[in-house]
C-alpha cells in the first residue's frame, strides 16, 4: 500500500475508483453499474451502491462513488426526495464528506510542492473532475473564507494558490 495524495491507502496499479470500490468491499459494502434515469448517478440503500454505468470516466464514477460511501456511512432512510429539509442536509453532509475525502486540505500544500498551478492540473493530480473540484473548493470557501493557514502555509481558495509562510524571527 502506498498513501495516495487524497489521504486513502490504495496500491501502487491502483486507480482511485478501484481503492474506493475495494474499501467498500471490506466494509460489505455491494457496488454495482447498472442503468439509472440520465440524471441520478448514484443511489445507496441497505449496503448496496448501485452506480450510473452511463457515467463516461472512471474519475467522475470515483467521485460518485465516494459521495455513495458516505450515504453508507451517514445516511437514514430514504432521501430521494430533496424538497425535505431533513434530506437535503443528509445529502449535503454526504458532499461534504467525499470532498474531504477526496481532496483534504493537506492536498493543496502536497499539489503545490509538486509544482502543480492551475485548477485542471489539481483535478489530474487528485485523480478527480474538474467539477468536483470546483465544488470542493467552494466548500471550503464556505467553511473557511476566502483562505485557510494550514501548517506554515496559506492556502487561498480564489483564486486558487497556496502560499508557504515564513516566521520572521
């Protein structure tokens, strides 16, 4: 097992979404493609995730699949319907987790060390959409503001940039 960017333990050949697939395994855990209405897709219940198999890139099926593992993990009952205040908090608490899941702030400072600079470069490197990461990044903005120290180092969230810090002593 070698430590991937996004914090998972997965092995050297492995693609996020298989790390993600063989975590949920062990968690018993049933992760199957299968045909969903264009617009869903994922869904979660009774330890079964069941996938959209019209999802194009095993990226976007990653980040899917990590929102659905923490349903698994979150979850109670059926959410499906989203005018529900209750529901759509279970829903966004399940974002939530997957985008620290998948990019943790740790990411930004690992990403900039790499020589990583733009948006699309950070998506490749974390192994995640593009869209993800926007919406990742405007979860943090909300949580945190424009900005975040972590560490000795200023990450900004927009425009995106990570700043090392020094102590003027």
């Amino acid at each position: 097992m070698c430590a991937l960017k996004s914090g998972i333990n997965r092995g050297e050949d492995m693609t996020l979404y298989e790390t993600l697939c063989a975590e949920l395994a062990q968690q018993e855990v049933g992760v199957y493609e299968v045909s969903l209405l264009p617009k869903i897709k994922g869904l979660y219940c009774d330890k079964i995730i069941w996938l959209n198999r019209n999802i194009e890139t095993e990226r976007e099926k990653a980040c899917t699949l990590a929102e659905e593992q923490a349903h698994y993990l979150t979850s109670v009952g059926d959410i499906l319907d989203q005018h529900k205040v209750r529901n759509r908090k279970q829903e966004r608490l399940a974002r939530r987790m997957a985008y620290e899941k998948l990019i943790p702030l740790q990411s930004f400072v690992g990403a900039s060390r790499e020589g990583i600079r733009s948006r699309y470069e950070f998506a490749e490197y974390m192994d995640v959409t593009e869209g993800f990461l926007e919406d990742a990044l405007a979860y943090y903005k909300e949580k945190y503001g424009p900005r975040v120290e972590l560490a000795n180092y200023l990450i900004c969230f927009e425009p995106l940039e990570v700043i090392e810090l020094f102590d003027e002593r």
